[in-house]
C-alpha cells in the first residue's frame, strides 16, 4: 500500500454529511413532527423475459408459477388495498410503470379517481435502469414523464428506479427532464437537497429498504405478521424521535406481496395504528410529493454547502 491509499475514499459529491442532531428544527403541516406516507408499488413484467421478484425457484421460461404470482397484484391484490386504503382514508403515493396503461389502465384510473399522487417508477421492473447508455436512459425518463402526463393528466414529480437502479448521471438527468425529487436514496429521515450538474434542485424524499415488504418477504423470509410489527414498532419509534426533529417514514408495499388475503389482514392492523395516530393529531399522513412542496417552500439552502440544511425559519418550531 502507498501513502496515497488512505486518504478520503471517493464519494458522489451529492451532498455534504451532516449528522441529524445537529440540524435546524422545523415542523410538518399542523405541527406534526412526523411524516409518514405509503409507496404503493403497482408495477408490470415481461412474460418469458426478463427480471423479477421470485415466490419459488425459478423456472426455465416461461416462468409460469413466478410471473402468475406477480400478475395476482395488479388482478386482485391491488384493488384490495385500494378498498382498505379507502376504508381508512389514506393517500397513497403510486410508483407506478407505463407499461401498466397498455396492460390494465383501469387500475391506474382508480388511483387517479383517489387523488393519489402517481410517481414515475420505469416502464417496466422486468429491467434495469442504470445499466442504460445516458441517451437512453433519458429516452427512459422522458417517455415516462410524458406518458403519465398524456395518460392521468399530470407529469409526476417524483421517480424511483426499477430495482433502485441507478447510473451515475441519474440525478443529472432526473433534474434535466423535470422531475422534482427522487426515492431511491436510503441514507436518511429527512428530505435532502441533491446537487445536479445543471444546478437545478433535485430533493431526496426518504424511501425505506427496511420497511419494504419485498426485503421482508423475498430477503429475510419473514411473513405478514412480522412485517405488520415492523411497521407499528419503527412507527412508534419515530413518532418519539420526531418530538425532536422533523422526521419521514415511508411504507414501501407491492400488491402481489401485502395484497395476499393473510397478509393484508396484519397490514391492516398496523396501519390502524397509524391511523390512530393521525386521528389524534399527532402526525401527518401524507405523499412523497407533498412532502417535498413542503421543504421547498421552506427555502433550504443551496446543496453541496456547509449549511445545506439550514432553513429560513418559516415553519420552524
């Protein structure tokens, strides 16, 4: 080893560190502390081809048990979440891919006729974004954006790779195309303001990989009733840590997951605690979107800085 080879490891260069205690303090809507909202994932694979999320080992293709299991959330897995999502008047935040308006539209109509706000989230999670030359991964945004616009008559604001993918110009080229924010960063609880090469704003809205039922079911192998606990514990920690700071936490679900009979019995019980919760008055239950208007409007400073955190006080507690 060289002198040279202990030096600073190589880094994005997206955003400074900064340690969450140490950060100005500011309230959601209604003085809440807590931020919390649902990542309803509605996404469309390939037949035959292609990535995805596996139930069983797979299978030469056609992988009919693996794709089947897939197709049951946007045939019936969804809808129930809508009706429990109804029943409990929640908002969601649809990560939703295009190739959905060829497949079943109808579903994204519901979501419309909801007010849920529809996120970009790919074409298709049958394949990778970051793996995309820059000119055809812009194609990818673009043609996304506008889709969604043409569609459901509003360009989403906000995006999520297909599998997390990302290249190195991806926040580049989300900013360049006109998207407002991204999900695909964990590192945070907070909303961070991301440096582009364009210096236009793009906001990292926390996304939870832990609070994910796909991580749950397919990495750890946990069932619905572990996933539920999750959820009311993480929940309930970060209603005591928000007393503090102003705090987001996401619920990360995918139809063919939690939209399964048994599992969306546990799920059901845990957002019942959350709604408790909002009912009192204690948080506010909300969408990525909304969460990212209300940072903006709070006037962070430019990122990269030492004070990229910093807020005008507007809003502060």
């Amino acid at each position: 080893m060289k002198n040279n080879d202990f030096g600073p490891l190589p880094t994005h260069d997206r955003f400074p560190y900064s340690a969450i205690g140490a950060r100005p303090r500011y309230r959601w809507p209604n003085g809440a502390g807590l931020a919390v909202y649902i990542g309803f994932n509605i996404e469309h694979f390939a037949f035959g081809e292609g990535m995805g999320a596996r139930l069983g080992p797979a299978c030469p293709e056609p992988d009919v048990l693996n794709y089947s299991w897939r197709e049951y959330g946007n045939r019936v897995g969804a809808w129930r979440c809508l009706e429990m999502f109804d029943a409990l008047g929640l908002p969601a935040g649809v990560l939703a891919n295009t190739a959905l308006y060829d497949h079943c539209p109808e579903l994204l109509e519901a979501c419309v006729r909801r007010g849920d706000e529809l996120i970009g989230h790919g074409h298709t999670n049958a394949m990778q974004q970051g793996t995309l030359p820059e000119p055809d991964e812009r194609l990818l945004l673009e043609h996304c954006r506008e889709r969604m616009r043409a569609s459901s008559g509003k360009a989403p604001a906000g995006w999520l790779s297909p599998w997390i993918s990302e290249s190195r110009v991806t926040p580049d080229l989300l900013a360049e195309t006109g998207y407002r924010y991204t999900l695909n960063w964990a590192h945070d609880d907070q909303p961070i303001r991301m440096r582009t090469r364009s210096g236009k704003t793009l906001w990292s809205i926390p996304y939870p990989q832990e609070i994910n039922d796909i991580p749950m079911i397919i990495a750890r192998q946990m069932d619905g009733r572990d996933f539920a606990a999750m959820i009311t514990d993480h929940f309930d920690e970060m209603l005591e840590q928000s007393r503090r700071e102003p705090l987001v936490m996401g619920i990360a679900l995918h139809p063919y997951l939690v939209g399964q009979p048994y599992r969306l019995r546990h799920l059901r019980r845990a957002l019942e605690h959350v709604c408790r919760a909002r009912d009192r008055g204690d948080i506010w239950f909300t969408t990525p979107g909304a969460v990212c208007d209300h940072v903006d409007a709070l006037g962070l400073a430019e990122a990269g800085s030492d004070t990229a955190h910093r807020v005008l006080m507007k809003g502060a507690a």
